[in-house]
C-alpha cells in the first residue's frame, strides 16, 4: 500500500463512521414530538435507507467515472458549471461537515457527561465537545497512517459496540413496551403527511455521509473499481446498524421518556440495564461517536483543499503538508465547527444543515442523467444498477422532503438557501481575484 494513499478497509470505515453518530443517537427524540407509532417510526428508517442506498448506487457511477477528491464540488462543476461546483463546496465547508462535526461533538459531551450525578453545565458540555475537536484535528493534520490506523480502530469499536448493546437490552429488558411495530389503522396517512416529510429530515441527517469516499477519491488505492462497493456495501451495513437500533430504543423505554429529548440512547440503556449500567453505557455510545467527529474530520477538508487547488485566489486552501495531508483546510473546517459548538443551538443546526445538504446532493444525483445526456462516450467502469429506478427513487423522496421542510421550517430552509446565495456571490468574486 502507498504511504500517501488510504485502503479500502479504512475508507470503508470512514463511510460507516461517518454515517453512525448524531442522528441515529439523537433523531428519535424528536420524532417523536409528533409520530407515536412504532410501524411508521420504523418506516422511517426504512425508506431512509432506500433513499441512502439510491443514492449511493448513482454516485457510484460518477465516482468511477470522475475520479477525484472533492465529493459533489468535483462532480457539480464537471456536470453543470464551475459555478455550481463552487456553491457545492462552499457548503461542504460553511455547514456541509463543519455543522455535522458540531452535532456530533456536541452529543458525544451530552453522553459523556450523562454519567455525571447531578446533571452538568453547558458551558462543560460545550468544553467537552469543543476539546475532542481539536485533538482529532491535531491527530488528522498529521499523515495518513495515524489518520487511517485511528480511524479504523474506532469505527470497528463503533460496529461492534452497536450489535452487543442491541442484543443485551433486549435480552436485558423483564417488561418491554407494548407497543405494535405491525401497521394500525391512520398509519397509511401518516406516511404520506408532512408530518413523515419532516421527520425524513432527520433521518436523512443521521443517513449523511453515504457518500463520503468520493471525497477521498484521489487519495484511494484503485478508485475506480473500489469505490462503487465501499460506497454502496458501508450503506447497507449503516442501514441495518440503524433500524436496529431504533427498534431496540422503542422496544426497552417509554416513548413519553424519550420524547424531544437528545441522548435517546442513554435513556434506553438506562431502562435496559438499571442506573449504573445506562451510565455506563452511555459513556460508551460518548466513546462511539469519536469516530463520527473523527471521520468527518477527515472526509470534508478534502472539499475545501481541491477548491484551492482550481481557484488562484484561494490556493492557500490547498496546501498540503508532506505527506499530502491537507492541514490548513483541516484547520480551517475545524475553526468553523468550533463556532458552532459555542453560537448554535443543537436542533437548528440539525435542521437547516440537514435541508442544505439534502439540496446539495438532490443536484448531484439529478446530473447522472445530465451526464449522460451530454457525454454519453464517457467511460463508464460501473453503471448504475437497475438506472433509472435508483436515481428517481432518490430524487422523488428526497425532493419531497425539501419541500415539507421549506414549508413547516422555513427559517432553516431559507438559511439554507441563503448559505447557497452566498457562495455564487463569493465565486464571483474570487473569480475575478483569480483572474
């Protein structure tokens, strides 16, 4: 193996990684503000990874036929226009990975410092949090081999971790809930209603990072004929880990415990296992989620690094270090993470970062067919499987869940949007600078 390249195990690794963390841990306590029914919260996570897995089928073929590092700011400017390509990668980096590494600091401190007796301070909480940021940006500005060995290591602790908690508390809990994960009557309404739309918006956000490889296509050993399978295989293993683990959080505690509240998890291990043992798993899913700030530490920078490679103005962005680590964009996607932790509350970044990245890879998944519409001679070493069911299937749940959003949220959506405004005006002007 390359010292300057990542394995296929590792950039595995860092798809599940980055999908495991905030939302499957968080996304339930919400949800159940306004759905009580075990059949359509389950669904959720069904067609959650439908949509996942669509989506990584049709990125799939794109990876494989534009190779490089950069995610969508690499597939949107060869597909569309620079102009867009840019945007895309002005969100990456304003709220694209820097919002998500936030959420993810911010729950693993509301887990660590679950085990406190007596309930803790948020300026801790956010201490905490802020305090795992920088050790794993000092840890991935380094190389690759700390980079990929730290990564691996906790994401294979994360895998294992899930499976034994779910297979204890069920095996643990004397008196389940009586609660019917077969469909009811009313359940069909729901899983049309705005209501389903918006929930979808949190678990699309618990599904982010399906597509994290592609932002590591450059530095991934045979990327053409590798990245399909990661991307698709690390999906399907995230998809079952998820449903899993929200029937186990419904099957062990009462909903009314549960709801609008953030560490779901702690409070299932807490009924599962007893005081002690739901402390002591909570300091456990707080362990998990270091390898979600980890991998997305990782993954996003490489967005901002490429945008310095192809724009003069802003080549300082893509400095790398000698080992070809792109420090200063890891630095800089941290800083931005870090005025998260300290000026944001936690749902309103799950929101509108969840809308803003939905947005961005409905435009992604929309250019396959643009694609091969305009360069139907590229060369193709994978093709989508089944096109064009899988891309249509994306861009129908998805593009139906935008729009609930911009409607019963439209605060987070329109700050979303504005995000997206406000990076066309700064390719405009560093354009002209470049020029």
């Amino acid at each position: 193996m390359s010292a300057n390249k990542f394995r296929t195990l590792t950039v595995t690794a860092i798809v599940v990684a980055n999908m495991v963390g905030t939302g499957v841990f968080t996304s339930l306590g919400f949800q159940l503000l306004d759905i009580r029914s075990g059949f359509v919260l389950l669904m959720l996570w069904v067609v959650g990874g439908l949509v996942a897995v669509c989506g990584a089928m049709t990125y799939a073929e794109l990876g494989a036929a534009m190779p490089r590092s950069g995610g969508e700011y690499n597939f949107l400017t060869r597909i569309y226009h620079p102009v867009a390509g840019f945007v895309s990668g002005w969100v990456s980096a304003t709220v694209g990975f820097a919002g998500p590494t936030a959420l993810a600091a911010m729950t693993f401190a509301a887990y660590a410092t679950s085990v406190l007796p007596g309930g803790t301070s948020q300026w801790l909480e956010k201490t905490l949090a802020a305090g795992l940021v920088l050790i794993l940006t000092i840890v991935h500005a380094s190389n690759h081999r700390n980079s990929g060995g730290l990564q691996l290591i906790f994401t294979i602790l994360k895998v294992g971790i899930i499976v034994a908690f779910c297979v204890a508390a069920i095996v643990a809990i004397d008196t389940p809930q009586t609660l019917s994960f077969l469909p009811v009557a009313g359940d069909g309404a729901l899983l049309t209603s705005g209501t389903f739309a918006v929930s979808l918006i949190y678990v699309s956000f618990a599904y982010t990072g399906w597509n994290a490889a592609t932002y590591l296509s450059s530095e991934l050993e045979q990327a053409q004929r590798t990245l399909p399978w990661i991307l698709m295989g690390g999906t399907l293993i995230v998809t079952g880990l998820y449903v899993s683990l929200n029937f186990v959080f419904l099957y062990t505690a009462p909903m009314e415990a549960m709801v609008g509240q953030v560490e779901v998890g702690f409070i299932a291990a807490e009924t599962a296992f007893g005081d002690l043992g739901g402390r002591f798993t909570g300091l456990v899913f707080a362990i998990l989620l270091v390898s979600t700030v980890s991998a997305m530490t990782i993954a996003g920078p490489r967005v901002i690094q490429v945008m310095g490679e192809d724009f003069s103005a802003l080549k300082a962005l893509g400095k790398t270090n000698k080992d070809g680590i792109p420090s200063t964009a890891i630095f800089i996607q941290s800083a931005i993470a870090l005025l998260f932790i300290f000026s944001s509350t936690f749902e309103s970044v799950l929101v509108f970062s969840g809308f803003t990245l939905a947005l961005n890879s409905f435009a992604t998944v929309l250019g396959i067919f643009v694609l091969r519409w305009r360069q139907p001679d590229l060369p193709r070493p994978y093709r989508t499987f089944l096109y064009p069911v899988p891309p249509l299937i994306y861009l129908a749940l998805t593009g139906w869940t935008l729009w609930f959003v911009l409607i019963s949220r439209p605060v987070e959506g329109l700050f979303g949007l504005g995000i997206m405004a406000a990076g066309s005006i700064f390719y405009f002007l560093s354009l002209n600078k470049s020029k």
